[in-house]
C-alpha cells in the first residue's frame, strides 16, 4: 500500500505520517525594532509568523496539495477487508486510518510476539504436501517470509538456513535432490535460485517419464537385452546411490569444464574470442566434410584398382562379354 501510496505522490507519505498538510501564509517582521529599551541584537531579531492562508486566495497547486490527505485516506480505506473497512470510516485523517489500520493487522506488542512466534512454527515445520506442486510450494515460502518481514523480521534467517529448510521439506518425490544435497553440503545460493534449479530438474523429470521416452526405452531393451542378460530390479537404496555418484559426476565434469574455460580465458585475454571464432569454423568445415561420402577409396578385388567394387569392374565385364561371344 505505501508502495502505491508514494507511486501516486512523494507526499502521500508526509501525510500519513504527519497529518494534512497545512496550507499557510509566512510573513517576517521585527516587534521591538522601535522599542528603546531594547538591546541592538533584540531589535534585530526576526519573528516568523505563520497564519492560515484563506482558501479564496489558494493556488491550484496549494489545493491538490491539500486534498492529498482525502486522497490517501480514501486509498487506505478502500485497500482494506469489508471486516475493516468498517472500523475505519470514523477516521478524520489519513493518520488516524493509518494508525487504526496497525493497530488491527499488527496488534499489541504481545500479539505480535505471538504471531512471531507462530510464524517461526510454521518455518521450522515447512512441508511439501503430498500433491502440492513446485510453484504452490514456492508462493507458500515466499508468503511466509513476506509475514515474517512486516513483523520486521525478515532478516531473522539468513538464505542458507531459508534453503536448508526447503530441502528438508520437499516430500518423497524429491528423494534422490536431497540425498544429493545432504551429501554435497548446503549449496551457496538464495531461495529463488534454488526454486530455479527444483524447476529444471522437475522438467528434466518429466520429460524422461514422458510416454514417448518410455516407448523408446522399451524398445531398446527388447532388442538389445536377453533374458540371461536381464538385471533385477535396483533397491531404494541402490538406487539413492546410483543418482547420487551420477549427480557428482556431472557436478565433477562442470566444474572441470569451466576451469579448464577460464585458464584458457587468462592463457589468450584478449584473443579467447578470436579463437573460439577459428575452432568453430574448423568445426563446422569438418563436419561438413565427415558428411559427405568418400569417392574412390573402394578398392576393386579384381583389377587391385581404387573407386570400384569387383562387381563393376570394366576389366572383368570386358572378359565375360569376350567368353560369351566365342561360345556363339
């Protein structure tokens, strides 16, 4: 609210927190100029004087000035629930709805220390429900944390104890992510980042248990596997194992790769990009190279002579055509 408060005016927010604003006349004068019993600094002493300026003499600009607490009072009163709004309309000024407004919502010191600590209940018990989805899960932590900070709480838990809890939360599904994660360590990431990386792996999920991959997956076991061949099913834990050595050694290749990126980077500077223009025009023309056929690299059994099978072999046509023609 105070987002679209101070969106509309910079002073919608001198308003709500100092009252309306008054719309006056300054004017400057000496009272004891002409008095002689006074001191020379006492009679050159400024008095400033503010009165009320009459509203037939306002500018244009002193009255929107001064319809600013209608305004924001309006806006604040309307932003809330039908259950508040009622409580509300006794309010005179922006402030006073404002101060209502906290005092419902927020409470007393000790309601918000039981709120506090409700909330912080509800961080340590963060679950995953059994059929509640990647993105229902993310609007529920950021909503939690978002109570957690207009209670002036928001930095109560730092991102690595937000994203050890989220971890710890995800339901059976997410299995072989946290036994990855329990083994590696806490990675060094915010909450987003990790509900980014939860997402990609969950597409990757779905894409394999798609019906097209199993289709294909099935195939190649039915020609390539025999029964001597065929392997029981992994355990559980077999499996948590298996994922877990395969995640690490992707992790281990990627980290390798960019190393091995950035000392090429430090070893050319300015010339990395030229080089990586070269290698893949090289790449490219021996690409296009590989894929088309070689010519005359067959060689013939017959005449011992490249770019011919014994089949075609001119030499061998040219003799049987001979043998026929002496047979008639």
């Amino acid at each position: 609210m105070m987002l679209h408060l101070e969106a509309i005016s910079d002073e919608m927010v001198t308003v709500i927190n100092d009252g309306p604003i008054k719309i006056e006349v300054v004017s400057s004068s000496c009272p004891r100029a002409n008095d002689d019993t006074a001191t020379p600094s006492e009679k050159n002493e400024v008095v400033i004087v503010r009165k009320p300026k009459d509203r037939s003499e306002w500018t244009s600009e002193e009255a929107k000035r001064f319809r600013l607490d209608g305004q924001a009072r309006n806006i604040i009163i309307r932003s809330t629930p039908d259950s508040i709004q009622c409580k509300l309309w006794g309010a005179k000024t922006a402030k006073e709805a404002w101060k209502m407004v906290q005092d419902l919502c927020a409470g007393s010191e000790k309601t918000k220390e039981n709120k506090l600590e409700v909330l912080k209940l509800r961080f340590q018990n963060f679950k995953q429900g059994p059929t509640e989805s990647l993105e229902e899960l993310d609007f529920r932590f950021t909503t939690l944390i978002s109570e957690m900070a207009a209670l002036g709480e928001g930095s109560r838990y730092s991102d690595a104890e937000k994203v050890k809890t989220i971890i710890r939360g995800l339901n059976q599904e997410w299995v072989h992510t946290q036994n990855f994660y329990y083994n590696q360590g806490v990675p060094n990431i915010s909450p987003t980042e990790l509900f980014s990386h939860l997402a990609a792996v969950n597409y990757e999920t779905k894409q394999r248990e798609s019906p097209s991959a199993e289709k294909s997956q099935s195939v190649a076991l039915l020609t390539k596997a025999t029964p001597s061949e065929k392997k029981e099913d992994l355990s559980p834990a077999e499996e948590n194992a298996l994922a877990v050595r395969n995640m690490k050694k992707f992790v281990s290749k990627e980290i390798e790769r960019r190393k091995a990126k950035e000392t090429l980077k430090k070893h050319l500077g300015s010339n990395y990009h030229k080089y990586k223009t070269d290698s893949s025009s090289l790449n490219k023309q021996a690409q296009q190279s590989s894929d088309t056929p070689a010519v005359g690299n067959d060689l013939c059994f017959y005449c011992q002579k490249p770019g011919h099978f014994k089949r075609d072999c001119p030499l061998l046509k040219s003799k049987s055509g001979e043998k026929s023609s002496r047979g008639r």
